[in-house]
C-alpha cells in the first residue's frame, strides 16, 4: 500500500464555517486506519510558479490507499468540494534511504 498526499486548494474567497471542524472530522473518521496523518489546515501562503489562479492552499491529509485510482475515490469525499474547492492526489516516494546515503558521502562535502 502506497502513502498519497493530499493537498486541499481551497476557493480564493472561502471562509471556514462553525461547523467545519465537525464536517472535517466526521471525513477523517470515515478513513479510518487509512488516514496515516490528519494533517492540518493552511492559513497563510504563496505559491512560486504556475498554481490554480481561482484556489490556494487550504492544507493537507496523507492517506494510504493501494492504487492512485483508489485514493482519488477516497479524495472524492472531502468537504471542501462541495464549497468549490480541489483536491490534489499524488503518490509519495520515500528518498530517506538514499538521502542519507549522500549524507555519508557527498553532503559531509558542504559541511
């Protein structure tokens, strides 16, 4: 089973409601073990580059699921869709093993 980012874009004009953490919370339990780490709202934030002009950044979930095409059905049950909102999905890579390897070797260089 793979670990995928999601990161939640947000409306430029969207302003969280009374019930919000309610609604989020109530998604969250429906994934259940899949849910690696709630994650957490974003607030402030700036894009560098080409980023989608009518949402921003409004946080993020990492979720396991076994194939992309199945954590896409489990993104299809975010809040924030119903609000005119996005949800982005891609499948993380672990490169720890191999960053500490150049640690070892070429990153002791930059010391």
């Amino acid at each position: 089973m793979s670990t995928y980012l999601f990161a939640f874009r947000a409306p430029a004009q969207y302003v969280p409601s009374a019930d919000t953490f309610d609604t989020w919370a109530t998604w969250q339990l429906k994934l259940g073990a899949r849910l690696k780490d709630r994650g957490n709202p974003a607030f402030a934030a700036a894009a560098v580059g080409a980023s989608p002009a009518e949402t921003r950044l409004g946080g993020y979930s990492l979720v396991r699921a076994g194939s992309l095409d199945a954590a896409v059905a489990l993104a299809r049950g975010c809040p924030l869709l119903s609000h005119g909102g996005a949800v982005e999905v891609c499948e993380l890579a672990s490169h720890d093993d191999r960053f500490d390897s150049w640690l070892d070797t070429a990153g002791a260089r930059h010391d």
